[in-house]
C-alpha cells in the first residue's frame, strides 16, 4: 500500500443545503462528480457537485423507503432498491428505467463489483458473442407502425455498455443473497441464514461484497444489535468459469431485448385491434336476441340466394347498420386489420427470427460442455421448438387476417348493394359487384353466424344467467390469438395442405424434435408466454449450481454491547485494485471500531482501534474533548474516513471530519491462522488495540464547525465528500483537494447542463 499525504486544510466547503426532507442515504459515483441522495419519501435525486439537480425519481410504489443505491462500475447506470424488495436499474443521462425486478422481501444491502479493469479497444474476443448485427436485420421501427408504440429505438438499447463481468449483490431481511450478471442474469441464490444455520429473526445481513476475482463472498452479519459477525465463503465457480458466464449473460441479454421488443409489438397489435371490431357482432347480437337458433343464418341466407328479407332483417339493415354506419364500419374494420398485418408480417416475424438466431447461437455455445456444462447442467432444446412453434403461430395469424379482411370487405359489400337497394336507389356505376368465388366465400361466412353464437354463460355475461334468452355473437377471429387462452375456434385444416398430409401419415415425422410442431388450439400469447418460460428455465441452472458451490471458510465474530439499541452499527469495505486484499471496517460501537484485512487466500488479519486515555503531552487534544465514533466510510485504499462527536469539558457538543491513514493501522494488523469454520472470537483470543488517540494530527483532523453530523458520503477517486447533519435535513459538500483545483475551471463545467459536460465524466 503507497503512501499519499493529505492535509485536511485542504478540505474546502463548497456547499451547505437545507432539504425539505429527511436523507436516508448519500452515494457518490466514482465516475463522474455527482451524488445520488435517497430521502425519506421514497424518492432518488441526483445531484452535480455544486448541488445543481440533474433529476429526481419517483418510488415506483406509494410509500416506498429507498434502502440503497449502487453505481454500476465504468457505466452511466444505477441500481436503487425499495423497501418491497423492488429493484430498478435506472440510466442516469434519462432517468429511464433499463431493467427492474423483485427479490420479494425487504432489501438490507445492495453492492457491485469494483472489478474495473477496462478491456482495450483492439480486444476482439467479445466478438463472436456479438456478431448478430452482421447476420440480423435491425428491428423496424414500432413508431411508424403504431401511434401507441413507445418512443424506443430497440437496435440501440444495451443492458451494458462494457464486456466486463460486473456482479450486482442483493440481500434481503431472510436471508437470501441475490447474484445477478449486469444486475439481470440471476446467477446465484444463496439462503445464508440458512447454510451458516442463523437463526434468521436473531440476525439481520448488514454488508455483502465480492472480491474482484469472484472468489471470495464477505458477508457481515448483525445479531440482536450487539454483535458483528464477518463470514468469508469461497467458491471456485465463478472465478474458474467467469468468461462463460459473462458470455452468457451477453447472449440473455440479446434475449432479453428481443424479447423486450416482441412483448411492445403484440401490445400494439392489442391496441390496433379496437373495439370498434367488435361493433358487429354487438348489433347481431342485438339483432339475435329473442330469436330461435338457428334463423340468424337462414336469414341472411336466404337472402343471399332469394333476394328477400323478412320485416326484422330489413328493419335491421335499414335502422342499425344504415348505409353510412356499414361504410364507416368497414372502413374501421379494414384499417385495424391492415395496422395488425403490417405488425405481424414485419416487426413480429423479424423478432421472433432474431430469437430464433440468439437461441441456436447459445445451443452452439452449450455443445462446448467444457466452458459450459458446469453452468448449465443437462440444457434440452425446448426452447427452439417453443420459438418454432411461435413463428408458425404467427403465420397462422397472419392468414386468419387474410381471411377475416377477405370475408369482411366481401360481407359489406354484399350488405351495401342490399341497403342500397331496399332504399329503392340506384347503385353508382363504379360500385364493385360479387363474383361467383366471393359469393361462395360468402356463403359460408354466412353459415357460421349461428355457429359462431356463444352459449357459455361466462361469456355471454349476467344476462344469460339471469335466464335472458340473448345470444352473443363471435364473427371476429383475430382477437381470440391475443388472449392467454385456447383458441375458441382454431383456424379449419386446409386438405390441400401436402406437408400436413404428410406428417399425419408419418408418426416417426411428426414426433422428430427437429420439425417444430403445430399446436392447433394455442393463442399467440399462449405461445409467447411459453416461448419466455423455456428461456427463463436455460438460465436457472446457474443459481442453483453456483449457489450451492459456496462454502464458508473462515469467521470473524465481534461481540461487543454498544450500550445503545440506537447506535447505527456501520460496515464499509473496499478491494484494492489488484485484487489481492479487501479491507473491512466495522463500527460496532461508538466506541469500538475493528479495520480487518482479508487476503486472497481468505487469510485474516485485524486490530482493533478505541479511545483510551488521552496522551499526557497531547494538550492540543485536550480542545477537542471526548470524543466517540459516529461514522465510517473508505475514501480510498490509502484512508478511512471517520465522522467522529465530540464533547468538551463545558457540555458543547461538535463533531470532526477525520482521515485516518491506513498504512499505519496496517502495520498493526495481528495475522490469526484458521482452519475451516474456526471462529475468532475477540472476547476470547488477544486482540490488538491501538489508541485513536495517538494517531489524531492536526492535518488529517477538521472541525466541522457548526454542525451537529450523523453521517458521512466519501469518494477518493472524486476528491469530494458530503456530511449529513443530525436532523438529517442539511448536507454539506467538500472538495477535498481544493487547492489543487482550478476553481473557475470547475465552475465552469459544473454549470453545463449536460451529463457528459460533467467534470471527467465517464466515456462510454
């Protein structure tokens, strides 16, 4: 570790601000200077280094607590977790939201990664994951389809903007710990109440982190608000098989996308299909009530074949379709259909070929069971078959459209010569008449009106309970594939159809896993929903192996009785950029604070740092009166910053900002050999202790002059820190390196509204 001074008279104010609101949390990105304040009502602010606000978030629910915010490491995303378990990843330049998802318990902590190294720009070996653009044609545009689409341009979206694997860590009032590959591919799920057998209404998991080489998991946790216990757990896993993973959760998040993509397209397809489809079978409905079944046909039958009406037909056409009301209604009928077509033939057909390539392009990377096999297990390939059988949905779709566009332009125009002539009036010389193939067509359009009459109550509604003779019509067929239920009448089998003969003939054919089947009865949505479920079910099999790979290997318990159920036990962390050690430090009380060291080879060693008695020598500290710890947090590998209270001699209370250089406690740390699951237990074993006094100088202490604070956001790459106060309402913003600075330079770039203007903001 390499010495770097600093000299807290550096340490210049830039910023004090009153809050309408109670501050929950303060994070600082290492990236850019700008720190994200989670309040009291649930919301998430982002703020610029001279508290100028880029933007403010919403809870996603009514009375929701922000619990944490985490920065993605090297990208412009945030992860923020709720109070219901809800966790959103949010692209700071929009505040739009990437991905969400719900671990369904209170969340305790939320941590990324720190692994940072950049991959060079000539590296090429992300490539193959990644070559879909060159085979795959860019998804059209919803936009100019549907006036309902969302405004997103689908072949931009990224779930990441680095091929670097990065960890989102999730921990929950049970228990459960959460892994995710870019905070989305879930990756591990591990009850560690329960394979450290806690009972888990004793214990609360403060901190859980990662070491940057994915070995080691460090879990902090706290029992009955009196003691901190760390656990060291190693797996081999993650660090053996870190490509293929990352290469996996490139490929899901393809899948996602497109997936994304298709979940927008039927939902316009919904929206296209209005109800203004539906307005016919409402008036033959209308029409049908109190009839015998059966006459509806023989009706317009009759007069297609006779030219004749009864008295209830031609007051029906007259009266409830009229010659406007059936122009206007085909006209309707006919543009929602040409909007559904265009959305299946094109958007729809193109995404699910997109899935189609993701999906045989991960098959291809399973059959390498050297990188792949201890992943994902035994993989079977339903998930192609569900993607076949989506695309022939989707065919099928698209010819009932035909149909139904066909027999509907054919039914209206056959009913406006008919209106036109029970007015008595002359046909327009330009009108179109009905050939023999269309009345045919007709015909049998005609002879499914009663077929096509529903007497299943749920659907007809109360009125057929209540014994009303009313019968309700389906003439539409589209809307039936737009629905999670089997299809109420599955499109008619074409005879002529020579590769369904064939198949019918050929049992050994029709069961082959590499003809992809026909499932006559399903809707569309029937066939997304199952397509998504086979999907999700290739990638559960990493939580479950990688969960179970975890063993503990090592303990540290810390009991100690803080004296107040009130005091805020802390636990911050931080890994050298090596990754040869991870640092620890754990307020258990304000008066006792553990720094611990844990090696690449889970080796621990630590010290323990108290307030004892005041050097006799020290007069100078006599000024600062008794003091206690209140806050802690990393500012760098090289310093711990500490928030501490003190109390002179006359009852006035002040608090300092300290630097506390770790290279000196460093020299302290007592090394403890351990074997698997030994416990050390710093009640019991000798433990070191330094005086906190002894290390306090003049450069690296600051009083915070008129400030009662509670807590402290630190950021050493970013040379800024922010001090909350008691009341939690009043926020202080430092630069720590203030005469290092060019303050009309940074004045300057701080006041440029845009993002990527920010002060050595992040290039992505």
């Amino acid at each position: 570790m390499s010495s770097k001074y600093i000299n807290q008279h550096q340490m210049k104010q830039t910023g004090n601000k009153n809050v309408g609101y109670r501050v929950d949390i303060l994070k600082w990105s290492d990236r850019m200077d700008l720190l994200a304040v989670g309040n009291d009502k649930g919301e998430v602010i982002l703020h610029r280094l001279k508290w100028q606000k880029v933007w403010q978030l919403s809870p996603p629910e009514e009375g929701l607590r922000v619990r944490a915010i985490a920065w993605r490491p090297l990208e412009k995303v945030m992860a923020i977790a709720y109070s219901n378990g809800t966790v959103l990843l949010i692209n700071i330049e929009n505040k739009e939201e990437i991905y969400s998802f719900n671990v369904k318990s209170d969340i305790t902590c939320l941590n990324w990664t720190e692994n940072t190294s950049e991959i060079p720009a000539n590296d090429t070996s992300g490539d193959a994951i990644n070559n879909h653009t060159v085979f795959l044609p860019p998804l059209p545009n919803l936009n100019s389809l549907s006036s309902t689409a969302k405004s997103v341009d689908y072949n931009t979206i990224k779930f990441y903007s680095k091929q670097i694997l990065n960890l989102l860590i999730v921990a929950t009032m049970n228990g459960m710990i959460h892994i995710s590959v870019f905070g989305m591919l879930v990756c591990c799920e591990i009850d560690i109440f329960e394979k450290l057998n806690i009972h888990h209404r004793d214990a609360i998991v403060k901190n859980v982190k990662m070491s940057s080489n994915f070995k080691q998991l460090f879990v902090t946790i706290q029992k009955n608000q009196s003691g901190i216990e760390l656990y060291i757990l190693e797996n081999d896993i993650l660090q053996k098989y870190s490509t293929s993973l990352l290469n996996l959760a490139i490929k899901h998040a393809h899948l996602l996308g497109t997936m994304a993509y298709i979940n927008d397209t039927i939902e316009c397809i919904i929206e296209a299909w209005e109800t203004v489809l539906l307005e016919m079978d409402n008036k033959l409905t209308k029409y049908a009530d109190g009839k015998a079944p059966g006459t509806i046909s023989a009706d317009f039958l009759e007069l297609l074949m006779f030219g004749c009406t009864s008295q209830d037909l031609e007051q029906f056409l007259l009266r409830d379709l009229t010659e406007k009301g059936l122009k206007k209604l085909g006209n309707s009928i006919e543009l929602s259909y040409s909007t559904i077509q265009k959305l299946v033939v094109k958007p729809l057909h193109t995404a699910i070929c997109s899935v189609f390539y993701h999906l045989n392009s991960l098959q291809g990377m399973i059959s390498n069971v050297f990188y792949y096999k201890p992943l994902l297990g035994e993989v079977t390939n339903e998930a192609l078959i569900n993607c076949g059988a989506f695309l022939i949905k989707a065919y099928e779709l698209q010819q009932t459209i035909d149909t139904s566009t066909r027999d509907f332009k054919i039914f209206f125009r056959w009913l406006y010569i008919v209106i036109v002539r029970l007015m008595d009036e002359t046909l327009p010389e330009d009108s179109p008449s009905v050939t023999q193939q269309e009345i045919n067509y007709l015909a049998e359009f005609l002879d499914n009106f009663d077929a096509n009459q529903s007497s299943d109550p749920s659907e007809i509604g109360e009125s057929i309970v209540n014994d009303d003779k009313k019968r309700k019509f389906n003439l539409e067929r589209v809307g039936q594939y737009l629905e999670d239920k089997i299809l109420s009448y599955p499109s008619k089998a074409d005879a002529s159809n020579q590769w369904a003969t064939l198949l019918e003939q050929n049992e050994c054919l029709k069961s082959c896993q590499l003809i992809y089947p026909h499932h006559d009865n399903y809707s569309l949505v029937q066939q997304h929903n199952l397509l998504k479920s086979s999907i999700d079910k290739i990638f559960e099999n990493p939580i479950a192996i990688i969960g179970a790979d975890f063993k503990q290997v090592s303990m540290l318990r810390l009991q100690h009785n803080s004296g107040s159920t009130t005091f805020h036990q802390t636990v911050t962390n931080i890994s050298e950029n090596n990754g040869s050690a991870t640092f620890f430090g754990l307020l258990e009380s304000d008066s006792s604070l553990i720094i611990a060291e844990c090696n690449s080879s889970s080796m621990l060693r630590f010290v323990q740092l108290v307030f004892g008695e005041k050097p006799f020598f020290g007069t100078r500290i006599n000024a600062y009166g008794d003091l206690t710890f209140k806050h802690i947090q990393f500012y760098d590998e090289e310093f711990l910053s500490i928030l501490l209270r003190g109390q002179t001699s006359d009852g006035r209370c002040c608090s300092y900002f300290f630097q506390l250089p770790l290279q000196k406690v460093m020299e302290t740390l007592e090394t403890v050999d351990f074997t698997n699951n030994h416990v050390i237990d710093r009640q019991s074993n000798c433990c070191r202790t330094i005086n906190v006094y002894t290390l306090l100088e003049e450069s690296n202490l600051k009083m915070l002059d008129g400030m009662d604070a509670a807590m402290i956001a630190v950021s050493g790459t970013r040379n800024v820190a922010a001090v909350v106060s008691e009341s939690l309402k009043t926020i202080r913003i430092y630069d720590m390196d203030a005469q290092e600075e060019d303050d009309d330079l940074l004045s300057t770039s701080l006041n440029n509204s845009s993002l990527d203007n920010s002060k050595d903001s992040m290039q992505i």
